[in-house]
C-alpha cells in the first residue's frame, strides 16, 4: 500500500473550504464589499475536491512507493 | 521583535480560526503516521528511499526554501524596496535553479551520493567532505532556530501567546513528525504548505489590488512614496533602471554587486550546494525526475513576487497614501510603527488582520505557521542525513546496520530539535534574522559554490586544492565583514569586529551591499585558491574513480527517449524565458 499525497491534500483543503465558507453563509463578513470567505472558501473547496478525485481516480504516476522505485516515466517508453 | 508593553496583541481570532489550526496540525502528525509504516532502513528514513516523483520533490524543493525569511523578510522588503525586491527571485534563484537541474544534478543524483557532503567525499576527500559536513550541521540547527525563535516571537505579538509555550508546541509538532515519518514526511507536509501559502496569500495580494486601485494605483502611490524619500520617481517600481550607484536606490546597492553578489555568488551558492534543497532532488525517484525537480520548482518561485513581494509594495502604498490624504480615513490600511519608523517586520501579519475576517484569518496564519514549522522541519531533516551520514558513519561508527543508522537518524531527530531550541533563545539576542542569515549563507555557501565548480567541470582540482580554497575563502569572507561597516553601524554584529578602534576599509550604503560583496570576496578567494593549490599538489583520484563526479568524464545523458517537454534543457529554456520577458517588463 502507499500513501498517494493527493488524497491528504484534497481531503485537507475540502474540509478547510467547508469551514471557511461555511462561515461566509452564516457569519457574512464583507472586505472591500466581497465577503472573502464565501468566495474563496468555494476556491479552497473546489481545489480540495479536484486533488481528491484526482487520487482517486486519476492515473498514477505520482504515488510514493518507500522502498521501491517504479513508475519511472523514461522508461514507460517502447524502445525504438 | 517587541512585546506590547500591556499584554495586549494586534490580532483577534474566533473559534473557527482555532478550528482551522487543529485540522492542519492533525494532517501534520497523522501524515507523519501513515508514513511511519513504510519506513524500513535508514536510507527510507533520510532519503526518503530514493522514490519521490518529481512533481513532489519540486513543490517540496520550493518549499523547503519557504522558511521563516521569505514569507515575512520578502514581504517586509516589498515595503521597503519596492520592485526591487523581486531581485531575489528572478535574479537571485531562477538561474541558479535552471543550471542546478541542467548541469549539476546529473552528478548529485548519478553519484549516488546521499548527501551533499558525501559527493565532496567522493570527488575530493575526507577532511573537505568534513569541512562541509560540520559547518552544514551547524548551519542547519541555526536556520531551525531562528525559525523556531521568528514564530515563536510573532506569535507573542499576533496572538498574545506565550512565547516559550509556542516554541516547545511547534519543536514538539515538527519533533513528532519527523521522527515518525523522517524526510518523506518533512516532504509531504511541504507540498500542503506550498498549497496552503499560495491558497491563503492569493486573496491577500487580490484584496490589496482592489483597496489600491489596481496596478495603476500601485504605481502611482509607489511613485509618490519613491519622491518622498528623495529618490528619482519610478525608483521603487522598476528593476534596473536605478542601480548606476548605491545612493540611487533603497537598497544601497549598485548594478555589479547585485549582478555578482546576489545573482551569482549568492544565488548559485546557495541554490547549487545547500543540501536542504539540494535534499530534496535527490530523492527523487529516477534522474529525470531528480533534474525536473528543481526546474518545476522554478515555475512558482518566479511567481512567488506576485503573492509575497506585492503585498508588501501594497501596504507600502497605502501607509504612504494614509500619511498624506488631506482627511486621513482611520479604518484605512496603514503600516505600524516601532520607534519612530516602520514596522517593515509586521507587513504581512497587519494585511492578514486587516483585510481577513475570521475564516481566512486561520488560513492565512495557518500558512504563516507552516512556513516556520517546515522551515525547522527541512532544516531538522536535512541535519539528520548530515549528521548520520557524513558525521556519525564517517567518523564515530562506521559499517553498522541499516537498522542501526535508522535508529541513528531518528535519534538525531531528537538531538536537532533540542539543539535548535538552544539556537533560538540564541538567535533572541539578535535582532535583525534576515542579516544573520546572510551573514551565515556568505560565510558557508558562497566559497563552496567555486569548489562545486572547480570540482565538476575541472578533472584537475584536487582533495587538497578544495580544502584549502574553503579555508580560505571563508577566512575572507570573516576578513571582510570584520573589516567594513553598514552606513550608521558600528562594530559588532554588523561587522567591523577586526577594526580594533581603526576606522573601516570601506563602508557600504547598506547591510544588504555589505553582504552582496563579502560573498563575492569568499567566492573570488576560494575560487583562485583552490585552483593554485590543485596545480601545486598531485592528483590523488584517477579519472576512473571520477567517473559520474566530473563533467569530461561523465557519459552524457541520452535525451531523445524522454517526452520534449520533461527535457530539463527545454524546461529550464521555458523558464529563464518567461523570467528574460518579466524582467523585460519590469526594468
């Protein structure tokens, strides 16, 4: 098993921007007449969920194997 | 830094920025324990087992360098300076980066060296790779220090914590996952704080934009700001143009200084041989990936000015036009002052209070603390494979276990984050971080960049010509700060130590020239140093033994089999590209 980085990091960012733009509905908070935390909590959100499906199902390729090296992408290639 | 003198702080949270602090810090430590599980031996532990794919150890690479200098130095310096700060970046780091990955990484990684130190071993000798080793250790648990020092100090003054809490609090966090899950945790958690910093600090510098009045208005208020303080208009907001002498602009430095001194000297030492960053690509799963490493760092280390540098050009602008206005507006942004003058240090913590309500307030700290916390924890990595490596295997006790060296370098772990605790009620007594830390690069870096050189591209240069050069250049390097003062300093931290009463060589316009200078005084002495010397002393490795570590004798990398834009040649080309066209646009 390994440990794919883009499931940490979107599952990270995903509650964060819930938090934030939860905090955007119910606490509405205007800087320079925008209520940041709305929009950019739905930014932080929507990277969240992008590197999420990406680890789940994107290709590999970006996964950390410890121990064993793989997936080296010069090799992928048919001899010529 | 300063306390407040009645206990009182410049930032208010709610419980939702406390919220946001404990979901980062849990995917901190449970990273460090899922990762915990995979690792086996000493080299999984230090080196991460050689398997990172390049797109992590670039991002890891670039963030590595995030420490506690760059995020507050860099956007304190976009206050004071303007533009011109953005020098560090696209002078002082792009094309050190493109040649690290072009030129040197090939014998970094095709050595199969595991550290820095080691490849000085492998070229040269022991008491060069020594040398190297002891100074790097020392280094490394200093930057950790001041980084624990930097936030624990901010921290006090934000928030009102309680500064020897937060300085065991953050040792503890960095502890805790680094000695579960070693250099791949350090790695991991600096990809989410390289998300996080560009996440948290992109609406800053978009709501600053907005307050200004666009770039125009940045322009004009700069231009204003540039006049007042008796400089030509366009003095702030251009690269170049104001470099013909060290009075023209607020740096106190001329066009050669820079271009030698920062853009060479500097930036190729720090960014060619420091193997806190250098660590990072050597990780890397395969060559290809050990070269793209730093050039994909390149990319965002060349925006980095738009989201670090502009907000402190932003509040430059505001605090000038609040100065100024005929009725000044009290909810208006402006920079606050410590005796007198401005608080360049408070630049980015003040914008986050001002222009972030709760919510983004605990994104954007929360990216402020993870910059010092994987400052400490590359630092704290990096002293590990030293210490194991190049320290405890060369000399206390060699030919052990795997087992044993993981063992070791855990241990390490241990012994680097107390050590750096020492070194940040150290750094307590310094006040200025950033010269410190310039202080120590130009002593460390600079004279090693001319042995990488002379190693590398010169079969020629020998054990002893290497050694004697760093000797030498570092002793000029203390020779020159001791000798010339900064404009207004006197002898002490700030150079002048050797002066005994006499009257200094030279003084320069500012620290920062004095600096530029001293670095390119190390590198010049080591550089001709080491060259004499390896001409007087025989050559003691042949060139069979220097097969991989010497350019002549290195086969070269066959490229035509790798994807066209995965070739490092044609990625570093995109970037110092776009770098030559921004420059262009800013000169």
């Amino acid at each position: 098993m390994a440990l794919d980085l883009r499931f940490p990091l979107g599952l990270m960012f995903v509650i964060l921007g819930a938090i934030v733009t939860a905090v955007g509905i119910f606490k509405p908070q205007e800087s320079l007449g925008i209520d940041i935390n709305l929009w950019w909590g739905l930014v932080l959100l929507a990277f969240g969920a992008v590197m999420l499906l990406l680890a789940i199902f994107g290709k590999g390729g970006t996964r950390i194997k410890t121990g064993v090296v793989l997936e080296n992408p010069e090799h992928l290639h048919p001899p010529h | 830094m300063h306390i407040l003198a009645d206990g009182s702080h410049l930032l208010n949270l709610g419980r939702v920025d406390y919220l946001i602090f404990i979901v980062y810090f849990a995917f901190v430590l449970g990273i460090g324990a899922v990762i915990k599980r995979f690792i086996k031996t000493g080299d999984d532990f230090l080196l991460s087992g050689r398997s990172v794919p390049a797109w992590i150890a670039g991002l890891a690479f670039i963030s590595a360098n995030l420490g506690a200098q760059e995020m507050i130095g860099m956007s304190a310096s976009g206050a004071q300076y303007g533009i011109l700060t953005t020098h560090f970046y696209w002078l002082g780091a792009i094309p050190a980066m493109v040649f690290l990955g072009v030129f040197m990484i090939p014998f970094y990684y095709g050595s199969k060296a595991r550290s820095v130190p080691e490849y000085l071993k492998l070229r040269f000798d022991e008491k060069t790779r020594g040398f190297n080793a002891f100074s790097f250790a020392f280094m490394t648990i200093m930057s950790s220090g001041i980084s624990m020092y930097a936030l624990s100090a901010l921290l006090q003054i934000l928030l009102g914590w309680n500064f020897n809490i937060s300085l065991v609090v953050s040792a503890l966090i960095v502890l805790i996952y680094t000695f579960l899950g070693g250099l791949t945790a350090a790695i991991y958690n600096e990809v989410l704080q390289f998300f996080l910093i560009v996440l948290g600090f992109l609406p800053l510098a978009l709501l600053g934009l907005k307050d200004i009045g666009g770039w125009s208005g940045l322009m004009e208020r700069l231009n204003g700001l540039s006049l007042a303080n008796h400089y030509q208009p366009q003095t702030l907001t251009t690269l170049y143009r104001h470099l013909g002498s060290p009075h023209d602009n607020p740096m106190g430095v001329d066009w050669f200084s820079l271009v030698f001194g920062l853009g060479f000297v500097l930036s190729f030492g720090y960014w060619c041989t420091d193997f806190l960053v250098v660590q990072r690509a050597m990780a890397a799963n395969s060559m290809g990936a050990a070269r793209r490493t730093p050039l994909i760092a390149a990319f965002p280390k060349m925006l980095f000015p738009f989201i670090i540098i502009l907000p402190g050009m932003i509040a430059a602008g505001l605090s000038y036009h609040a100065a100024h206005a005929a009725a000044a507006d009290p909810s208006a942004y402006h920079l606050p002052m410590k005796n007198g003058e401005f608080d360049y240090n408070m630049t980015l913590p003040t914008l986050l209070g001002h222009y972030f309500p709760t919510g983004m307030l605990g994104i954007g700290l929360t990216a402020l603390m993870a910059s010092f916390m994987s400052g400490m924890a590359g630092n704290v990595t990096a002293f590990n494979s030293v210490w194991t490596y190049d320290i405890y295997e060369a000399y206390i006790r060699p030919g052990q276990s795997e087992q044993h060296y993981l063992q070791v370098g855990r241990a390490a772990t241990i012994f680097g984050i107390l050590a750096s605790i020492c070194a940040a009620y150290v750094a307590n007594q310094f006040n200025n971080i950033m010269n410190l830390l310039q202080m120590v690069f130009g002593f460390v870096n600079a004279p090693l960049f001319a042995t990488f050189v002379l190693g590398m591209f010169w079969r020629r240069s020998t054990g002893h010509g290497a050694f004697t050069g760093l000797v030498f250049g570092t002793l000029a390097a203390v020779a020159h700060y001791g000798l010339t003062l900064p404009l207004g300093e006197h002898p002490g931290v700030k150079g002048g130590w050797l002066l005994f009463g006499h009257a200094p060589l030279h003084v320069y316009d500012s620290g920062m020239a004095q600096s530029f200078v001293t670095a390119a005084w190390a590198f010049s002495v080591s550089f001709v140093v080491t060259l004499i010397v390896s001409l007087l002393t025989q050559r003691t490795k042949t060139d069979e033994e220097l097969r991989g570590l010497v350019y002549a004798l290195t086969p070269r990398i066959k490229e035509h089999e790798t994807r066209f834009l995965a070739r490092p040649a044609v990625l570093g080309a995109i970037v110092l590209g776009i770098t030559l066209v921004l420059s262009i646009m800013f000169w």
